[in-house]
C-alpha cells in the first residue's frame, strides 16, 4: 500500500524508523549500517526529508542525529500511515506496556526492506518477557491484520536489515 505511493525504498525505510515511534533516533552512518545501504542514498533522503521539516536535526558527540519533528503538523498523520502500513497501529504501545522489561523491538525481514510480502518479522529482546502474552497478542493481530507475524526472542542468523522500531535507552 505505502510502498506504491513512497517509490524510493530508502525513504519509505527512513519513515517507518523514524514515525514508528517518536523517541527513534540515528545519525547517518548508523542508519546506512542499519539498512545496509550508501551514506549517500541515506544522506539524499535525510537531507530532503529534513529541509522538508519532517526531521529535525542535532548534534551529540560529533555526530549528527536525526529524529521525528512531533511539531511537525503531519507528524500524527505519518505515525498513524506509518504504523497502519505495518499494522502496528498500537501492538507496540501494548508490548511495551505488557510484556515486561523490553530492551528492544526491532522490524526484520521484507517489511525492513520496504516489501508488504504478508510475513511481519519482529525481534523483541529483553528480561523477564511474557511470552505467553506475547503468542496471545501475536496470535490477535495476525487475524485482525490478515498477515502471518514471527516474533523472534533473539536476532536470527542471516539477517541484513533490521529497523529499530523502540530501543530502551541505558
């Protein structure tokens, strides 16, 4: 669906990091590692999605971060497009309120390179999680959204391209 109106798949990459949730944030060369692709395709697309106003930027530690302009007036209307696309529209708020100590939520497989194949692949990390909880919600969302979701407990082997969708921060 998205990806038909967003044709550049960096971009539409960028949105789901970035709109998924608010607190995301990364500098250029941490997202090229991230999406496995040039710092130049992901500067193009921060510079544009920044002088547009989307992003907003600043500087830590010589490095420069980008994250979600939340003043932005359609912050609330890419965070809803964004996350319906994924249909995580409030899964996420519900694990993280839920499950227990998450350190880490993370978009694998099709979904992190932009392709709507029908396979959600998830990583959630962390202590203590219920995965009873967890398979329930799973089991929930995959009828309500008509697609097949795998949540992964640790990061599987063979994976290029991940999108942090909520990292706890230290």
């Amino acid at each position: 669906m998205l990806d038909s109106i967003i044709t550049s798949k960096t971009r539409l990459k960028l949105l789901i990091k970035f709109f998924v949730t608010s607190s995301n944030k990364g500098y250029l060369r941490g997202i090229a590692e991230e999406f496995n692709e040039s710092t130049n395709s992901i500067r193009k697309e921060l510079n544009q999605l920044s002088d547009a106003g989307y992003l907003i930027k600043s500087q830590e530690n010589n490095k420069i971060y980008y994250r979600a302009n939340i003043e932005h007036p359609l912050f609330g209307s890419l965070q809803k497009l964004v996350r319906t696309y994924l249909g995580l529209d409030e899964t996420i708020d519900q694990v993280l309120e839920r499950t227990g100590n998450v350190k880490l939520v993370a978009l694998l497989g099709d979904y992190a390179r932009g392709v709507d194949s029908g396979t959600i692949e998830v990583l959630i990390c962390g202590d203590g999680l219920d995965a009873d909880y967890l398979t329930r919600l799973t089991e929930k969302t995959e009828q309500f959204l008509g697609k097949k979701i795998v949540i992964y407990p640790q990061m599987p082997e063979g994976v290029l391209q991940q999108i942090i969708l909520y990292q706890k921060e230290d």
